[in-house]
C-alpha cells in the first residue's frame, strides 16, 4: 500500500466535496466509516474504504448506508503524485 493510499481529513475533504468542518461534525455523530488506521490518536481510511463509503457500501460507525459525492479527477490526479 502506498502512502497516497491513505487518507486524512484533507484529502477526504477534497474528494468528497465536504469542508473539514463538515467532516469533524460526521465525525463526531459516528457519520464516517471506522478508520482503518490510527496514529497519534488520529483517523485514517484508505481511499478504498472512503469511496465504498460514498458509494454506500460501507457503513458509517452507526450502521447506515448512503451515497455521497466522490471526485474521480480528485482520485486521478493522485495517481499522477
């Protein structure tokens, strides 16, 4: 796995279109996914598991399902990093 394959608030901020105000608030009420990966006390996802996420396959930490917006030339212009 590389390291652009895991994901901060940032980089879910900018694929999804959400401020990180926004993100800290789903954070909060258990909105996001449970984080595969934690350092320092802090979440991270993959960039699988953030567009399963959007896609409504993966569940946030309370059990629902729904879709949300996902940027693919956000997720393409890594590639290019």
């Amino acid at each position: 796995m590389k390291l652009s394959d895991i994901w901060g608030d940032t980089q879910i901020a900018n694929a999804t279109g959400l401020d990180r105000k926004t993100l800290h608030t789903l954070k909060s009420y258990g909105r996001l996914p449970e984080p595969d990966l934690q350092r320092s006390g802090r979440p991270f996802w993959t960039r699988n598991t953030i567009r399963g996420w959007c896609a409504g396959k993966i569940p946030d930490r309370n059990g629902r399902k729904a879709t949300r917006r996902f940027d693919e030339d956000y997720e393409a212009g890594l590639a290019d990093e």
